[in-house]
C-alpha cells in the first residue's frame, strides 16, 4: 500500500493529503450513519423552499470547494429535502428503505469502480454468484441467465426483445419489423405502465400490446384473454408474448401464473412475469406459495431495490433460455475481441446478454444483503410487510368511515375516506387533498391511485423499518386531517 501523504502525480484527481480526505470521509460515514439511525425522529418528506431550489440553478463552477463546505451543504440542503422512502413512514410507492450494510457496499464497490461489461473480473464472478442463487430460488434451469439493469422497466424491455427474437429469429435484429408478422402482446389493465413503452422501444408499437380487464380479485381475466388471442388469431396477427404480473402496481394483486403458464404453453406464447414488486417473497415460505407458477415463466423480472432492501438501483432480468438471450444482443466488436487467457478472457460477458457495455457494479450490494441479512431473515421481513398491511385493512374497517377498495393480496393497501353528502367527483377529489395534508404533515406519506373510477389513498408498506405504530399514524392522521377538511 503506498504511503498516504506522498503527493499526486501532476493533474491526478487524487487527494494532496490522504490523511486530511480520511478523516472528511469519516465525518462523512458517520452522518450518514447518524442520518440512519435517526430515521424516525424528523419528517417522512416536506416541501424544498423556493430559495434553495433556486441556488440549484447556479452556473458551471470553474474553481475547486472545498470538501467540507460540499459536505455541509448535502447535510443541510439536500439530505432533508429527499423523498423519504428510507423513513419508516414511507408508503407512496413501492421503494425499498435500504440498509446501512447496503450503504456500506456500495461505498466498497464505487472504491473499486468496476465495470461489468466484461473481461476476465472478479466482480463478474460476483454476478454470476447471484445468478446461480436467483436460478435457485425462482426454480430455473441451470441454462437459464440473468443480468442486473437499472430496474424492472429495463428488465421488462429487454424480456419484450428476447421474446420478440424467440418470435422471429435473430434476423430481426438485422432486417428490422418491416417483412415481418404482426407481432401482439398480453397483459391486464393493471400493469405497469413500462409495458406500453418497451412495446414502443421495440419497434412493435403499444397499440400492439392488448391491456386486458381485470376480474374482482384485480387479476388479468384468462377469458378476456383467450377472447383476444382468438380475435386476433383470426384477424391474421400473431400473438407472441403473455405478461403476468407477480404484484400489480396499484393493489399488489398476483395474476393466476399456473393457468396463465398452462394458456401460454398451449398458445405458443413466451410467458414473462413482471415481479417487480412482488418475485422477491419466493424468500419467504409464508408468501411462496401465492407465487406458484413463477417457476414457468420464461422470464422474469423483479427489483431488488423494493421488497429486498437493496440500495437503488438494483434491478434483475432473467431469462430460462440463456442462449436465446445472448442471440437477442451479443455483437462482435473490433474492440471486444475475447481470448482464452489474459484479460480479455471469460466470455461470454454480460454485454452479451443485455444493451449495456458500461455497467456498475450493482451485484456487489445484493451479495452483502443476502449474505449478511440470509434468505430467512429478508423473507420474515417480507412476511410482517404483509402482516402490517392486513393490519392496517383491520383498523380501515374498525373505522366507518374509511372504505377499503381492493383486496389485500401482498402488502399494498387501496382505501378512502368517505365524505358525507360528496358525489364521486367530489369525493375523488377531496381524498386527493387529504392525501397531499397528510404527506405535508410528515409524519407519514401515503400516495394516490385509481380503482374503477374511484380515487384510492395508496399505501404500500414496503420498508423494513415500518412498523404498527407508523400504520397507527397512517390512520390518526387520514382521520384528523380529514375532519379538519369538513
């Protein structure tokens, strides 16, 4: 190791003094681990003062400041002003809240600053650790790969390419859309809105992809489906491509995955299960059971960024056909040329599995959690998430006011409060008030949604700090600041 205090080389970025940067460093890591573990004391979110967002709008600084002063000016104008999702009352949408031992690896492998692209690394071999664990869990072949992106948007995008090149072969890639059949999807109208997007992103168009009704337990309907395939059969297109969900977005409804597995294997069709926000519970033997047929799917995606706690961003795109991943993106390149030895060795590389050739080292803080925190204890997390969200669906009907609008399938929560004498526009728009006084008021942070035409207050209780005295709070304050509305 060399000595810290010797000087730079001329135009190197490093420190002039390595002591002097080890103590800001630790002065840093310290407030942030104060910051942690002070989650619960200050608000969940509250508003950014004109006058700092204005001081963001600032022009390209041409001299150096000094650390500490950036450092102070983070604490103090940027830390407050987040969107709160690491705080135990946290329940807009489905963020996970972290974990300090994340926070840590993420530090250990920004320090390493590798990328996995490819070439003969150690930290690949780290990736393909949590391939073999995420094969394990979800019941894939060994054939099966998987590859970390940004989130289940990503994911889901390059799930609608492989299929597309199990659809149409690997030409495509190279003749395009224009000579080839009409390709059409499936999914419910409770799916996430990437969908339409990866659709457009993939040449096919969103109008391709059919958004089918939902039944009451808020599931794609196989007989809408079946009804579509057929229509669409007997038009002259060709379905190719079943998207289930494995937590919806709105209401975390898990689709039938085993009859959709079976229509899909009897319609030809690439079945892909978004699980977004609901894959990971496979971690738990309480909730495994609700994700049967998952193990069916051809792909998968899922984050581990939600319900697995690991700092954002962390997302994961599976595929059991492997072969049939890397013919959807491997591509030669002058400058990526592969041997047997040396560093260009260990082919084939993750950028021949999916569209990115700079890739950070996002694996890293996935092995710390599931290493350190181990699959019991992350699915028992998972579990109470669950057990707080029937909890709250106990307190919303204790109270007559309150309405709860779908049913509970995982740990998302759909309700609203009932204003006497209010029509239906009225009443939408007087919970979407109340949600907004209620997330002002910072101890808690609800979000909105709408369930057939009715406005529901959203809380998805996904954080591993939540707990019953934040479910509590969700319902004093829903009442208090709603009575203060009438």
């Amino acid at each position: 190791m060399p000595p810290m205090n010797d000087a730079p080389p001329p135009h190197s970025l490093d420190p002039d003094d390595w002591d002097a940067f080890r103590a800001q460093a630790h002065r840093m890591l310290d407030d942030m681990l104060d910051h942690l573990a002070g989650l619960g004391s200050g608000p969940v979110w509250q508003p950014i003062p004109n006058a700092l967002r204005q001081r963001y709008r600032e022009p390209l600084p041409d001299s150096p400041a000094d650390l500490d002063a950036l450092h102070h000016r983070f604490m103090d104008e940027v830390r407050p002003y987040g969107v709160g999702n690491a705080h135990p009352g946290f329940m807009g949408w489905v963020h996970g809240g972290g974990t300090p031992v994340g926070m840590l690896a993420e530090m250990l492998a920004a320090g390493l600053n590798a990328n996995l692209g490819g070439r003969d690394q150690m930290p690949i071999e780290v990736e393909k650790q949590v391939l073999h664990w995420v094969r394990e869990l979800f019941g894939f072949p060994e054939g099966a790969h998987g590859l970390f992106v940004t989130g289940a948007s990503m994911a889901n995008f390059i799930a609608v390419l492989v299929a597309r090149t199990a659809a149409l072969g690997d030409g495509v890639r190279r003749t395009g859309l224009h000579d080839a059949p009409r390709l059409v999807a499936y999914t419910s109208a409770a799916a996430h809105g990437c969908l339409p997007r990866a659709m457009e992103m993939a040449g096919l168009g969103s109008d391709a992809l059919r958004r089918l009704p939902v039944n009451t337990a808020q599931q794609l309907d196989i007989q809408a489906l079946e009804t579509a395939l057929a229509a669409d059969r007997a038009a002259g297109l060709t379905p190719f491509l079943l998207v289930a969900t494995a937590g919806t977005v709105d209401t975390g409804a898990i689709d039938d995955l085993p009859a959709l597995a079976r229509l899909a294997q009897r319609e030809k069709l690439w079945l892909h299960v978004d699980g977004a926000l609901g894959a990971l519970g496979k971690l738990s033997p309480e909730l495994a059971p609700r994700l049967a047929g998952i193990e069916q799917a051809d792909s998968l995606a899922f984050d581990f960024h939600k319900w697995g706690q690991v700092p954002y961003d962390a997302g994961y795109i599976l595929v059991r056909d492997g072969e049939m991943q890397r013919r959807t993106f491997a591509a030669p390149a002058a400058y990526l040329q592969r041997a047997e030895r040396g560093l260009a060795a260990g082919s084939p590389w993750p950028c021949d599995y999916g569209p990115d050739l700079s890739r950070g080292f996002r694996a890293l803080k996935v092995w710390f959690t599931l290493k350190h925190y181990g699959a019991e204890r992350l699915g028992a997390m998972m579990a109470h998430t669950c057990e707080l969200a029937a909890y709250l669906s106990q307190r919303i009907a204790a109270e007559p006011c309150l309405e709860l609008l779908a049913p509970v399938t995982l740990n998302i929560v759909c309700f609203r409060h009932r204003f006497p004498g209010a029509d239906e526009a009225t009443q939408n728009r007087l919970n979407a008030e109340l949600v907004i006084a209620v997330q002002e008021g910072g101890r808690v942070a609800p979000s909105t949604t709408t369930l057939d035409g009715e406005l529901a207050i959203r809380a998805a209780i996904v954080n591993h700090r939540t707990n019953r005295a934040d479910i509590d709070a969700l319902i004093g304050e829903t009442l208090t600041r709603a009575a203060a509305m009438m």
